[in-house]
C-alpha cells in the first residue's frame, strides 16, 4: 500500500501594468493547499482568488493595475 501525497500548488506569477505610469510588474501568488485550488491560469482567472489581491505600483503608488500575464501554476500536480 502506498501514500498519497498532496504536492503545493506551483506559485503564479501575475504580470500587471500600471494604469498610471504604465510600468509592468511582477507578483508572484503563492495559492494554499485545498479542494478548490486554481491549478493552472486559466482556473486562477476564473477563481475568487485574484479578488483578494492586492495591487500598488512602487515606482508612483498607484493601485490601479491591468493584468497582462500569468506565468506559472501547474496542470497535473495533483
């Protein structure tokens, strides 16, 4: 008989770009380990989770940003 193990979800990576400045940044999501969890960004875009989070520019403090990206998560990893 073997053990499960339930892996961390990957880390995403949101690519957002300032409403003010128009510089890019970079933030990197680390998800919690559940039932519901977004695997890949196309669950994470359709999820609660990008709500929640919080944006403000550092270069002009602004916290109006645009997502442009995701990088990251992971399919399979369960």
């Amino acid at each position: 008989m073997g053990y499960a193990v339930l892996k961390s979800p990957t880390p995403f990576t949101l690519h957002i770009r300032c409403e003010n400045c128009m510089r890019d940044s970079e933030k990197v999501v680390q998800i919690p380990i559940g039932d519901d969890v977004p695997r890949d960004a196309e669950e994470l875009i359709e999820s609660v989770y990008l709500e929640s989070i919080p944006f403000r520019c550092q270069p002009c403090g602004s916290v109006i940003g645009r997502l442009v990206g995701i990088t990251g998560g992971n399919a399979y990893g369960y």
